[in-house]
C-alpha cells in the first residue's frame, strides 16, 4: 500500500503524468510493478478497484454541518 500512495504522490506532483493519457498511465505503473489493484483502477478508470488494495469502509455523511449567514460576518 505504500508503494501506491508513493506512486500517488508522484503522479499528482508530475503534470506529464497527471495528465498522461490512460494507456500511458498504465503502462507507466506496469514498468513501475504498481499492484495489480491500483492498475486495474487506472486501466478501468473505476476506482472502486482500489477497495482491494485500501479496504472497503462505508464513509457517511456529517450530520452537521457550519455555515455562516452573510449577516454574521459583519
């Protein structure tokens, strides 16, 4: 898993790979030897793939939130 947030990292920091076409991208993570879970996710563009590779944890919504009326801010 470290290795794939390293990888993460370096893709978002790397404008040619931020914007790499997909088959640019997954070749890049296959010479790389990326889990097959984050290629599969790259390759698919579906990255619920990546629940293998991270776990699979129900996120919810906050049932409160903060805002401010304009009035307050005065």
């Amino acid at each position: 898993m470290l290795d794939t947030l390293e990888m993460l990292e370096a893709i978002g920091s790397d404008a040619s790979l931020r914007y790499a076409s997909t088959v640019e991208l997954t070749t890049v993570l296959e010479r790389g030897k990326a889990s097959e879970a984050f290629t599969a996710a790259v390759a698919s563009g579906d990255a619920s793939r990546l629940d293998e590779e991270f776990g699979y944890r129900k996120m919810y919504q906050p049932q409160a939130t903060q805002s401010f009326c304009s009035s307050e801010l005065s």
